[in-house]
C-alpha cells in the first residue's frame, strides 16, 4: 500500500481514526435558511467520509459569530437537527466527524449582526478585511468590515458560553468531536494577537493575558463534553483577516503548553503560507512537539508524499487536506492507488448548489464511464 504511515489507523483523544488523513474546515456558504444544513450539506460531507477525521466547515456559535452569508449555526434547534442528519450519514458510511466552533469578531457586518448592532472585538479596532453579506434587496456582496466595538468582560464570559453550549449541541447531534476554531483572524485569534487586541485588563497586554479567552472557552468546551473529544485549531504567524501577532512563536507554545495540561485530543495547525504568510521559523515545529504532547495536526498545502515524510519525521501525527477534498471526494483511495487528482474549480468554493460541490467524480465512476 502507498503511503503506509498517513492511512496508518490512529487514536485521537477519545476517537479512533482509520487514516491519519484529515478532511480540513472549509468554508462552503451553503447553508438553508436560518443557517441550517441540508440534504445537500449531508451529501457533501457522506462522500467524503473515507476520511480518518471529517472536520466540517466553521459554524457560528451564535448569530453575533456569523461574518458570511449562508454559513450554518449550531445555537438553534434547527440547525442542530440539520446537522445531526449530517453527523447519521457520515457515521453510516463509516466516518468520524468534528464540528468546528466559531465566532468571527470583528470579521463581520451590521448586516449579519444582531438588530443590526456593530460587530464585536477585543478591541475597537477595524479589520482591513471584507464580510460577505446579503443586502436587504436580496443582492449578495462582499463588503468592508464594520468598525466593532470593544467586548466588555461579562460579554467575553457570555461568549464562552456560547461554545459550551454549541459544543452540547454537537454532542447532542452526534459528533465524535468539536474544534475550537482560534485561527485565521477570527475572535478568538484577535484576542490572541498582540495586533488586534490592544486591551489593558486581564484579556490584553501579556501572552498570559491574551491566551486567557481561548483557554477559558476551552474549559468551558471540555465541561460540557470532554477533554478527549476537543481540538483546537491555531494559525500562528497568519495573517489572513488582517491579523498580527509580534509574539506568534511565544503565544502560540504559551497555548500549546496550556493545552497539552488539559489532555484535549489534538492541536490543529494551519500554517501561514495559504494566505502569504512566512514559513514557520527554524526549530518552531520541534518546540511545538515538545510543548504540546498529544496528537499534532497540520494542514497547509501537503501532498501524499510531503504528508507521509511528516508524520514519519514524528513532528506531526495527522494531516490534513483542504483543496484536494472538495475536488477528490475519494481522496484517501486515490492517494493509497497513487492516482491522479481532480482539478478543484475555485469558482464554486464558496456558495451554489450541487455544481463543485457534490458533483467532483470518484475513481470508480471515471473507471465506468470509461468501461
């Protein structure tokens, strides 16, 4: 078999996973109404279910987390019901599946917010960065992000309950796990970064301070559904949305050496270079080893083979894949035959129906068609 050490079966907290391949959270933005997934949704994600972990795309906690048009929730009964046909579909076709938690900050507009209110921050301090909204008349667009407001302290505890709650929600749906979504520029990165976060209480100022908020979510996450069934996704040195960190290495083995304490299944890595970020510094990727001691993720880029050699270098345990997914339902069969990839079509990435979304043929079709 190719690739014998990424298709290795691995335990991952509390979950076994078949394959070390990881389907990564892509954003879709083809959500129902009132955010809620759909049959469609289901399909998407059941024929990408030969993944070892389907980590699905970022979903709000709660309406003042949404930053998109069209992205689900998890904070109503609906959306929960969305997903949990989601979640049977995927466990039926012998899958493993994590939802990841969201909340964007100050990625947002008044358009997607609460009785049209401002967005919400660490600190009141516009991202040069768009939201994609929906205009009273019914016309999509992407525009500029709304100026946030500074979030006051039993506003940053509400806020955690919120990912405790969702996390319920998805245990209550079914999932294997959540994901803690504190990457890419979204809340719970802002509150980490020494840009965004210009605060003066015990949220802001020193790395201790700035972590504060993530590990309080994640306590709050594991109260509700168990260490072993949480992972958190961390994005140092990235600058999607307008973020920067003048401390990454620091904050990001602060958070690691933090985490690995509390015994959570995995840390997920999503590395700079997607959105024209530097490449991790020499020595960071056995300083994170060292810190964190469970189960290391990383995704940015990777073929089978760069994949492969990471794991057997022992600086990663897990892999995941973002771009190949959408386009390869049957990713992990293709790279265990070693076969050719589909294209993906970057043009129906983010909102349509079925087009680019549930239409990318699997080898054994292609191998019909051509029969």
């Amino acid at each position: 078999m190719a690739y014998p050490t990424l298709l290795s079966p691995i335990t991952v907290g509390a979950v076994t996973l078949a394959n070390r391949t990881v389907m990564a959270p892509l954003t879709r933005s083809r959500a129902g109404q009132g955010e809620v997934p759909t049959a469609l949704n289901a399909e998407y994600y059941v024929q990408r279910a030969s993944a070892g972990l389907i980590v699905t795309e970022a979903t709000q906690v709660s309406q003042q987390g949404q930053g998109y048009a069209w992205t689900p929730g998890i904070f109503t009964d609906a959306q929960q019901a969305g997903w949990q046909q989601v979640v049977a579909g995927v466990h039926a076709a012998g899958g493993k599946i994590a939802l990841q938690l969201w909340h964007v900050g100050r990625i947002s507009h008044r358009l997607l917010q609460p009785n049209g209110e401002a967005p919400v921050a660490p600190s009141a301090i516009r991202a040069n960065s768009q939201s994609f909204v929906v205009h009273p008349d019914g016309t999509p667009a992407n525009e500029p992000c709304d100026e946030p407001r500074a979030l006051t302290q039993a506003e940053i505890h509400a806020i955690a309950a919120d990912f405790a709650a969702g996390a319920r929600r998805a245990k209550a749906a079914g999932f294997d796990l959540v994901e803690v979504h504190a990457a890419n520029g979204y809340l719970l990165n802002q509150f980490l970064a020494t840009g965004p976060n210009q605060r003066r209480d015990e949220y802001g100022g020193s790395v201790e301070n700035r972590a504060r908020f993530l590990l309080e979510v994640v306590d709050a996450t594991i109260a509700e559904i168990g260490a072993g069934h949480v992972g958190v996704r961390l994005s140092p040195w990235g600058t999607f949305n307008d973020i920067q960190d003048d401390e990454a290495q620091e904050t990001a083995l602060h958070v690691a050496r933090e985490l690995s304490k509390r015994n959570i299944a995995y840390l997920h890595l999503a590395e700079p270079g997607w959105a024209g970020g530097p490449d991790y510094p020499q020595g960071f990727r056995e300083a994170l080893r060292t810190a964190f001691t469970g189960t290391l993720i990383y995704c940015g880029g990777y073929t089978a083979d760069t994949a492969n050699s990471r794991i057997e270098q022992g600086l990663a345990d897990a892999i995941a894949f973002g771009k190949p997914f959408i386009a390869n339902p049957d990713l992990v069969e293709r790279f265990r035959r070693q076969a050719p990839l589909n294209a993906p079509n970057p043009a129906t990435f983010y909102g349509g129906a079925a087009e680019g979304y549930t239409d990318y043929p699997t080898l054994a079709q292609l191998e019909t068609q051509s029969a």
